[in-house]
C-alpha cells in the first residue's frame, strides 16, 4: 500500500482529523493545479474544482468528503 493510499484511508477513516497541509500534498500529487487567494485554496483537474479553506490545526470534515467524492469520479473516470 503505497503513502497516498494510505492517507486517503486515514481520510476515510477519520475525516475530523486532516490537516490542510496533508489535503495538499495529496492534491498535487493526484496532479490538480493549485491557485490560492487569501485564506482559500481552489484545485483544478479538468472539470473537477474543489476549494478548500486555509484552518488550523483541522479543515472542516465537510471538505474532506467533498475532496473523497471528486477523488473517487476521478478514479472511475479514468479506469
């Protein structure tokens, strides 16, 4: 199981928990481009567009399954 599988488990797993720095990484690794103004970052991939606001220490477990959705329309889209 590879690092990125096994952080978007732990998203599965526990969505109270994700750091945006974590949602980031994970982004840009999938291959979104990023644009960030003021304390929101917006992701492109295509069509799919997610933002993603700037919290700390947790964001908002609203946007982690926001992000597991796109991720998973991505995954189905590209098989």
């Amino acid at each position: 199981m590879s690092k990125r599988d096994k952080l978007l488990q732990r998203f599965r797993n526990n969505p109270k928990t994700v750091r945006f720095e974590e949602v980031d990484t994970l982004l840009l690794q999938f291959g979104f481009t990023k644009r960030q103004s003021g304390s929101h970052a917006t992701y492109k991939f295509g069509e799919h567009l997610i933002t993603v606001p700037f919290r700390k220490p947790y964001i908002l477990p609203v946007y982690v399954k926001n992000l597991l959705e796109i991720l998973e329309a991505i995954g189905e889209s590209l098989e």
